[in-house]
C-alpha cells in the first residue's frame, strides 16, 4: 500500500506564489507516475499536472507557463510550484499517484488565493 501527505496550502494574494509538496510512504517502489489534481467548490476535479517514472509532464491548459511539477525519487516526494496565482486557482489540491495495481490520492490541501 501507498500513502500520501499533502502540505503547503495556504492563503496567498493574487500574483503571490505557493509551492504543495506530497509525501509517499508504504511500499512507494511501487509508483509509477505521479500528478496534482485540483477540485473547487461547485466544480469536478480537474488534472493541474502529471509526471511519469521517465520524466514526462504534462500540464493543464489553464496553469501551463505558471506551475510546475517536478518529483525528488530519493525523498519520495512531489512538488507542485506555484506562481502567479490567480482567484481562479483557489482549490483543494489533491496529490495523486499511481501503482502497478491502484491508485492512490492523498486528503488534499487548501489553496486559497484572495486579495
């Protein structure tokens, strides 16, 4: 089994920046790729961005150029950077991963941007 714990949520003023960071534990030889989910009151939850074993990114169209995801294998952990926040990010992030036979999400992190 694989778990996963979000943190660095946060309130943050429009422009600001935030950077979450998820941290897998159990058996996390296991993953294979990796990602950032986001959900807002009201919507369904949509993909932020993903990263596979081999290093491949993709990114959601409404945060390409502003966020980036990158993964430390050594620590086990995934980063979401986040900078130029907008009022339309405020969400809760979720991390998210993927096993030979699961998938995995972590209990998600507030991210508030407000002015």
């Amino acid at each position: 089994q694989v778990q996963l714990m979000e943190s660095g949520g946060g309130l943050v003023q429009p422009g600001g920046s935030l950077t979450l960071s998820c941290v897998a534990s159990g058996r996390v030889s296991d993953i294979v790729n990796m990602g950032w989910y986001r959900q807002a009151p009201g919507k369904q939850r949509e993909m932020v961005a993903g990263i596979t074993s081999n290093r491949i990114i993709s990114y959601g169209d409404s945060v390409k150029g502003r966020f980036t995801i990158f993964r430390d294998d050594i620590k086990s952990t995934l980063y979401l950077q986040m900078n130029s926040l907008k009022l339309g990010d405020t969400a809760v992030y979720y991390c998210n991963a993927i096993t030979r036979d699961s998938i995995v999400w972590g209990q998600g992190t507030q991210v508030t941007v407000s002015s």
